[in-house]
C-alpha cells in the first residue's frame, strides 16, 4: 500500500510538472508571436533596397503630402472669383491670317469668339474681334495673341467679384425661404383679402428672386470667361482706331446740345428779367414820375435860371451893360 501511494505522489507530481513546462511553452510562444508580428510588419513597410529606397519612399508620401496641400490651397485660389477684361491693338503682315491664327490658338485654350467686325479701305483691313477666353488660361492667350504682331497698345484689367456673389446667393436662398413661408401662409389664408395681399407679396419676391438669379449668372459667366478685344491691321492701329471713333453725327448732336444750352440760358435771363426786373422798373418809374409832379406843384425851380435871349425878353430882365467911351 505504501508503494501504490508513492508512486501515485510521484506521477501527479510529475504530470503537475508536464502541465506547468506545457503552459510555459504556450505562454512563451503567444508573447514571441505578438513580439514578431510588429517587426513582420514593419518589415513588410520597409521596401526592398534597404534604407536609401526607405528614405526616398518617404520623400515621396512627404511630396504627395505637400501635393494635396498644394491642392487645397489651389482650391482656396479657384474660389476667388475674377473678372478679368482688355483690349489689345496690333499691327500684322496680314490681317487675315492673323486673325485665323488667333481663332484657332484661342479655340485651342478652351474660348470662342464673341463678337467680331471687319473694315476695308482700299487693300487694307482692320479687324477687330472680342474672344471670350477661360480665365485660367488667360495668360496664355495673350502670350499667343502677341506673338502674331507687333504689339501697339495693350490693356488690361481685373475685378474682384466673390463678394458680390456670396452676397445673391445669400439674397436668393432668403428669398426663397420667404416664398416659402408664403406659400404656407396662402394655404392657411382664412381670407380671400389676406389670400390676395400674400400673393402679390409672392409674385413681388419670384420676380426679385429672378432678376438677382438673372444677375449672379450673368456675372458668374464674367468671371469664368475673360474678356479680350483685339484690333489687328496693316497700318497704325492706333490711328484707325481713332478715324472709326470720330463719327460726325455724334459731333453734331453734341453741337446741337450746346446750342440748345446756350439758347436755354438766354431764353431764362429773359424770363427772370420780364418777370422780376421789368415790373421792378416800371414801378420805380412811376414813383419818380409822381414825386418830379409834387415838387413842381411845391414851387421848386431849378437854380440858376438862364436869361431869355433876343426880342422876347422881359421888362424884369436886367439892362446890358453899356459899351465903354472910346478913349481920346
């Protein structure tokens, strides 16, 4: 009996010790996978080529970082909203290639022609035309525009017009919650007079709400489309340009308007005079008239009368002096 029980002391302590190594093991093996998929990890990061690929692998995501910032600030830049306008003047070997060359470098940013108008005089040509230019490609076209010439004149300018725009948008979406309400309000109208005042308020707000809709698409057109006027000719352009501004009829109205005003202003002197100075005179007049009347009736002569002159004269009248003896 005393063997049975040491050799059962024996194999529990032996199978406790075989449980214990086992869970050591399974503990040792867990820890050194958790330690090894961290560096299989980091392995796998690390591209083949050591270090340098490493570091230059970096420099890449860096760049691609500092590209989507790029990006963002690009898109801070494209919310700027500019209209951008101007005129340039050139003088070319032949008006109509230049022109066909402009038309095809234009097409080939992205704009078309807007407006265009041809002049002959004997076997010269002076074109102007008007393109309508993506405004990011702005410099471009003019870069391309100059070199088909020699450059005479040249203009251009930018206005900023975000603000205007943030400013219908925000006039349009309050308008809108305006009919809204509106609307609501002639659905629960209880009177036919309240139903009438609210829909002439609602048809005052729709046509408000589509003259500043008519406004923020014309001017969001402006600034996502340039504006260029180009004038091409053989000779000075500067000088055509100003013989086609002269228009003789224009001076002659401006003429007329002038002698109209001339004629204006005499026309209200003569007026003021008879109306105010006239009566003023005539009054005067009268007043000096009545008062010579009461100072002659008053006994008032004029001093120092003159003596009557000839046979007419009175007894009253001194006796002429007598002529002096002649002497003996």
């Amino acid at each position: 009996m005393r063997v049975s029980a040491r050799t059962d002391r024996r194999t529990g302590s032996i199978a406790r010790r075989v449980v214990f190594i086992w869970v050591a093991l399974v503990v040792a093996a867990c820890s050194g996978s958790s330690a090894a998929t961290p560096a299989g990890r980091g392995a796998a990061a690390v591209p083949i080529g050591g270090p340098a690929q490493a570091a230059s692998s970096a420099g890449s995501n860096g760049g691609a970082g500092s590209q989507g910032g790029g990006d963002g600030q690009q898109a801070i830049v494209d919310d700027t909203k500019i209209v951008r306008t101007g005129s340039l003047q050139l003088t070319v070997d032949d008006t109509d290639k230049a022109v066909l060359a402009a038309r095809d470098a234009v097409r080939g940013l992205g704009g078309y022609i807007g407006a265009s108008r041809q002049q002959r005089s004997d076997d010269k040509i002076v074109a102007t035309v008007t393109y309508r230019i993506p405004v990011a490609r702005w410099e471009d076209a003019l870069d391309a525009i100059r070199r088909l010439g020699t450059e005479v004149d040249e203009q251009t300018d930018a206005l900023e017009v975000t603000g205007q725009l943030v400013d219908l948008e925000a006039r349009i979406r309050n308008l809108k919650a305006s009919e809204t309400a509106l609307v609501g309000y002639a659905a629960q109208a209880p009177k036919t007079s309240d139903l009438l005042e609210i829909e002439a308020r609602l048809t005052d707000t729709r046509g408000e709400i589509e003259r500043l809709s008519a406004q923020q698409a014309t001017l969001a057109d402006q600034a996502a489309l340039a504006t260029l006027t180009v004038t091409y000719g053989t000779e000075l352009v500067a000088v055509s340009e100003a013989a086609a501004k002269w228009d003789p009829a224009a001076e002659v109205d401006r003429a007329s308007a002038t002698l109209i005003g001339v004629g204006q202003a005499v026309a209200s002197f003569l007026i003021v005079f008879a109306i105010v100075w006239i009566p003023i005179i005539a009054v005067m007049s009268v007043l000096l008239a009545v008062g010579l009347a009461v100072a002659r009736r008053l006994g008032w002569r004029r001093p120092g009368g003159f003596p009557p002159i000839g046979p007419g004269a009175s007894a009253d009248s001194p006796a002429p002096l007598a002529a002096p003896a002649p002497e003996a």
